[in-house]
C-alpha cells in the first residue's frame, strides 16, 4: 500500500528531442532525483586528449549508415533519418525513402547518402537516376560524410552519374575518406598512384 509513496513515488519525466542521437528520450524532470535505472552521470566530463570518433560502416548491406553527429543538424532532421532507417529494417523502402527524402532536404547528411543510394538502386519506388545520385553525395561528402565521399570518389573513378572522369578529385575524395578510417577508401588510393 505504501510502495508508491515516498523514495517509492514514480518520477516525473519529460521528453525531450536528443540533438546528438535524433531520438526522444527519457530524462527526469527533476535533476535531484536519481532515475533508479540509470547510473548517475558526471557532472564534468572529465578532459581527454584530442579523442577521435570512429566512423561506421554502413549497416543493412550497404544501404544505410548512422548517423554522424552535427551541431547544426536539426532535431527533425534527425527524427525524420531515424524512422526512415526503421522504415527500411521493416521493408516499407516507399515510406522509407519518403523520410530519407524529408530528412535530406533538411540537410541531414547521411539521409543524402541513404537517398543516395536509393536512387543508384532504383529502390523505394524511385528511378534509377545516377545523376541524382552523384548529386546527393556531393551534398552529403560536403558535410564530411565519409561514405559520401567514398561513393562519389567511386562515381569520378568510373565517369559515372554524369561526372566527367577524374581520377585526381577520385584520389582526393578517397584521401578525404580514408582520413576518416574508411578501410575501403585506403585500399583505393594505391590503384590512383596514392
């Protein structure tokens, strides 16, 4: 009878848009009160020496990355990119590519590269459509997207998607990649004289 009452009450909680992770979570309402789940967190987070973020590789068989974290990212964006890769676990590639379009007009970039590929694949209900393809990287490898620029580095390779052959802006886009650990990206760069 008295298990609700007291340390026992349930918690407040509030939902709020996670900017980093693009999901809504959980967080109490009032900081005071641990969540009994939850280890407690630093109040500082304690200073490290230049850390460096890995870079995924892309999951489902090459159809969709994570997200990279982007301070200008919007939260919509962001929630928009996260229920079209569930969109995509679950088969539903129109709804999927519906979101991924959502989230890429929103600048969301790996929304551009999964949209991207997308259209190399005909996939979604959309046309096969190279050149929308090696435009939405580009939008994407600008923003730093490793597989972007990966992908694009492949399409002026190969004179694809409407791209004039060149292997000098390949080499460099495999460079930009690689530098962000891509391993597929290094094992192109001795074939371009890298």
């Amino acid at each position: 009878m008295l298990e609700n009452f007291g340390a026992n009450a349930p918690r407040p909680v509030l939902h709020k848009a996670n900017a980093a992770q693009g999901d809504l979570t959980r967080t109490p309402a009032f900081h005071n009160r641990a969540v009994p789940d939850r280890k407690r967190r630093p109040t500082r987070a304690p200073a490290s020496p230049a850390r460096k973020d890995p870079v995924p590789a892309p999951s489902l068989a090459g159809t969709t990355a994570p997200s990279k974290p982007d301070a200008f990212q919007s939260p919509e964006a962001a929630v928009n990119f996260q229920m079209a890769q569930q969109a995509t676990v679950e088969g539903k590639d129109d709804e999927a590519a519906r979101l991924y379009r959502l989230a890429a007009d929103q600048g969301h970039a790996a929304a551009q590269y999964n949209l991207a590929r997308f259209y190399v694949n005909g996939r979604g209900g959309l046309p096969k459509d190279e050149r929308e393809a090696a435009r939405l990287y580009r939008l994407a490898a600008d923003q730093g997207y490793a597989w972007a620029q990966y992908n694009l580095a492949a399409f002026y390779e190969t004179g694809r998607g409407g791209l004039a052959k060149d292997e000098r802006e390949a080499a460099r886009l495999y460079g930009l990649s690689a530098n962000q650990e891509n391993n597929q990206a290094k094992r192109q760069l001795p074939g371009l004289g890298q």
